[in-house]
C-alpha cells in the first residue's frame, strides 16, 4: 500500500514524529524503539481507517525491529500483540509481512524476519 503524504502527516503529528517530509523511508527513518509500547496502544485504542493502521503498524514493526537489534532478542512479549495484530486484519498487511518476511532464500535478513514469517506461514 503506498501511503498518502496526508497520512503520514497527521500520523506524525499525533505521535510527535520529526516527519520532514523528505523521508525516504519514514517509516524506518522515524522508528523508535523506545516507543514500540506507545505505538501499539495508539493502534489498539483508535477507531483508525485501513490507511492509518497501515502507516501505525509500519512504525511498530520497524521500532520493533530496531528495538529487538538494540536488545540482543529473538521477541519478547510485546511481539504476541504485534503478531495478533498483523493476523487479525492480514490482507490488509501483505505488502508489509512481505517487505519485512524478505525472499524466503535469504537467511533472516531483518531481526523480525523469522517473526514476519511466522505470521506469513498462517492462513
């Protein structure tokens, strides 16, 4: 799914992101691993549209990501929440679990690759 600029924008003002606007990839770019928590309430407590959750669970699994390289860690707990998540609306999420899933070819090039693949393997 490719996000419109309006989205990001005000996704990055409810969650005080330093979005510039000349952000390749934003969503790795304004990750967070301090905020992972954060970022999955903001997903859990809000009637959000698809295009919104697309764009929160995109921060959540690249701060995830980050965090889980900062932490030396295979997943913790909030990794269930994520992973509960990503299936219960996993259409919505296929670009997504593929980018961050990688070639199956590839050895776990992400941190959350073998997590994202995991998910993927379910139907």
């Amino acid at each position: 799914m490719i996000l419109s600029n309006e989205t990001k924008v005000q996704l990055c003002k409810k969650l005080s992101l330093p979005y510039s606007g000349s952000e390749q990839d934003w969503d790795v770019e304004l990750a967070d691993k301090n905020r992972v928590d954060e970022f999955i309430s903001y997903y859990q407590e809000n009637e959000l549209p698809i295009e919104m959750k697309y764009a929160v669970m995109s921060i959540i699994l690249a701060s995830y990501d980050d965090y889980l390289n900062e932490n030396v860690l295979d997943r913790d707990n909030r990794w269930y929440e994520i992973g509960k998540l990503l299936k219960s609306e996993k259409e919505a999420f296929v670009d997504l679990i593929n980018y961050w899933a990688v070639d199956y070819e590839i050895e776990d090039f992400f941190r959350i690759t073998p997590l994202i693949r995991e998910v993927n393997a379910i139907d």
